[in-house]
C-alpha cells in the first residue's frame, strides 16, 4: 500500500483523549472531532461494530466479552491497525480507548512510525475520584445496573488510574504535549478549557522540546 506524500504527513495530527469512567470524555471526543475537524476512533465503538458485523475478529473479541474477560492487547492493536490508516486521511485522528496499557502504547508508536507518524497530542481528563463515583451511582440507579456498586465502581477507577498513568508518563517522557484538562462543570466549560489548550498543539507547538506537559482549569495559572 503506497502511504501518503511526505509533505502531507507533518500536518497530520495524532491525539489520544484519556477520561475516567463518567468523565464525559465520550462527549468531549465528539465536540473535538467536530471542532477540529479530527477523525474519533473509539475502541469501543469499533469493537461493537466488529461484533455486530461477526468479523472474524468480531467474533473472537465477542467470546472473550461475553465471558467477562478484557480483550487481550494483541486483538486490540489488530483492530486499531485496520482502522488508523483510513482515520489517518484527513487532518489526523483522535483516539479514544486505546491505548491503554503501556503495552498498547509501545505497539501504537511503532505502528505510526512505519508510517512516518508519532503520537503529538494527548489529552487527559481529569476529576475528583468522589464526583465520578456519585455520578456513576446516580446512573446506575436510572439505568438499572445492578453490578455497578460503590465497590465494583471505585476498582474501575483504580484500574483506570494505574494503567493510564503509566501510558502518560510514557508519552511525557518522549516530550508528547500532555495536557490535563480540568473536567469539572458543565460539558461548554470542559470543552472551553480543552480548546484553550488544544489549538498551540494543531499549530505544530506540540512537537518534542516545544511544549511540555501542562494543565488547564480555574487552578491554571
């Protein structure tokens, strides 16, 4: 398969979002892929789709869900590799669920490297641990989910932290502009906090040595 021209691939942004359970983090995708103009690559979404569509690896991720186990890193990068090339035609892509573990993130830097690529922006969201697992609660309780506990919700959001800080401390150390967006309030006022922050990394500032890790909220100097 013939890639890209080169003078095209600078201008080709790849972003990571990151978010807790019950974070918005899906709302804020969508508001990104609209505002820049950045194709939204969910994981989740795609893994349904495989699912409903019985690929063969529809069918196999569909087997290890239905029996409560969490798809195994070889699958999900199989998965993200068919999908990145075409997300990767317009102004760049934003993934979202992956990568998760620093596994998954060594595997997606090699696989952007074949084609020229890197990892250019990441955003995470973040709010207090309390305020989420309330807001889950709440949810739980409208939808019906039984098996969302405090217990079993409060274990997601440890899970969470622990396998998603090392993937930031990984991309901080390669001088990956970080940015940790304050995810309290209102949707409008998350998204106007990420936008503050996002535009300097569109504009190239994001490359490494150019931008270090920063955090944008009312705490923000």
């Amino acid at each position: 398969m013939v890639g890209p021209p080169p003078q095209d691939t600078a201008t080709r942004l790849i972003g990571i979002i990151f978010g807790p359970p019950g974070s918005g983090k899906g709302t804020q995708a969508a508001r990104i892929e609209a505002e820049f103009k950045l194709k939204h690559l969910s994981t989740g979404e795609i893994l349904r789709a495989e699912v409903a569509r019985g690929t063969p690896i529809g069918k196999e991720a569909g087997r290890i869900m239905a029996a409560g186990d969490l798809v195994p890193d070889e699958l999900i990068v199989d998965i993200v590799r068919g999908r990145l090339p075409e997300a990767e035609a317009g102004a760049g892509v934003l993934l979202d669920g992956f990568p998760r573990t620093l596994r998954q993130a060594q595997a997606l830097d090699a696989m952007l490297a074949e084609e020229g690529h890197r990892v250019d922006l990441v955003i995470a969201l973040e709010v207090p641990e309390a305020d989420l697992i309330e807001r889950l609660l709440r949810r739980a309780e409208v939808e019906g989910r039984a098996d969302d506990t405090r217990k079993a919700i409060t274990e997601r959001m440890h899970e969470y932290h622990k396998l998603t800080e090392a993937v930031l401390d990984h991309y901080a150390r390669q001088g990956v502009a970080l940015e940790r967006i304050d995810g309290t309030g209102t949707p409008d006022q998350v998204f106007d906090r990420i936008r503050k922050a996002v535009p300097s990394s569109l504009a190239g500032e994001g490359a490494p040595g150019r931008k270090g890790p920063g955090r944008v909220g009312a705490d923000a100097s």
